[in-house]
C-alpha cells in the first residue's frame, strides 16, 4: 500500500502572475462563509495552490499570514483528494485561531463541492 505524500512541494504552487490571471479569467468558482475557491482544470495529475489575501481583508501583515498559512496546511492535507486543477483560494472574512475548526470544516466542505462540479463538468454530454 502506498501512502499519499503530504509535501507541499514547489510543483504544487502557482508562483507566475500569468498562472493567477487565467485561473481568474476561466471565472469558475465555489464559495462559502469565510472562503472563496477560484479554479480550472490543468493537464497535469497533481492540484496546484494559489493564494490572494488582500489588505482589505485583513489589515495586519500578521493576520494576513496565519490566513495564509493556515490554507497552505489545509491544502497540504487534503491536495491528494483533488485531481489535476489550480487553485487560487481567497478568503471573503478575516479569522483567527478561534475559528480554525470552522474555517477547516469548511474547506473540506468546499474540497467536495469542487470534486462534485469538476465531475459535473467531465461528464460526456
């Protein structure tokens, strides 16, 4: 039995402005209360991760940080659930430690919301 690798390796980021524009332009996306998953399909086996957390979101270069963080680690647990896909996850509210299970369950949630369109979307017609 082979384990899944729960590397966040360099492969599995979107680091060029180019790869950030065209995943907003495909304007395909799933919310939530706190979280906004922006996505499109790629051709590679593997999800790739993008994050946009604003000023006007959250104001303290801090808080800015624990948000981004927190989504990275999210994403390294769960990126084994997601097929070839980049994604740019911007949060619509600030949070803090208090809410971590929420904001937790929450992108599980929306993990499987997304499993369930890109599905939709795959089907023959």
């Amino acid at each position: 039995m082979v384990l899944p690798s729960y590397a966040f390796e360099r492969r599995a980021r979107l680091l060029k402005t180019d790869e950030f524009s065209s995943v907003f332009n495909f304007r395909k996306r799933v919310s939530g209360r706190y979280l906004v998953f922006h996505y499109q399909s790629n051709e590679l086996a593997y999800a790739r991760l993008g994050l946009v957390v604003g000023k006007k979101i959250a104001r303290r270069a801090v808080d800015r940080n624990y948000i981004k963080r927190v989504m990275r680690e999210l994403f390294r647990l769960n990126q084994h659930q997601l097929p070839g896909v980049d994604l740019v996850i911007r949060p619509h509210m600030i949070f803090g430690r208090s809410e971590f299970t929420e904001i937790e369950q929450e992108f599980i949630e929306l993990v499987s919301k997304l499993q369930r369109k890109l599905t939709i979307q795959q089907e023959p017609q």
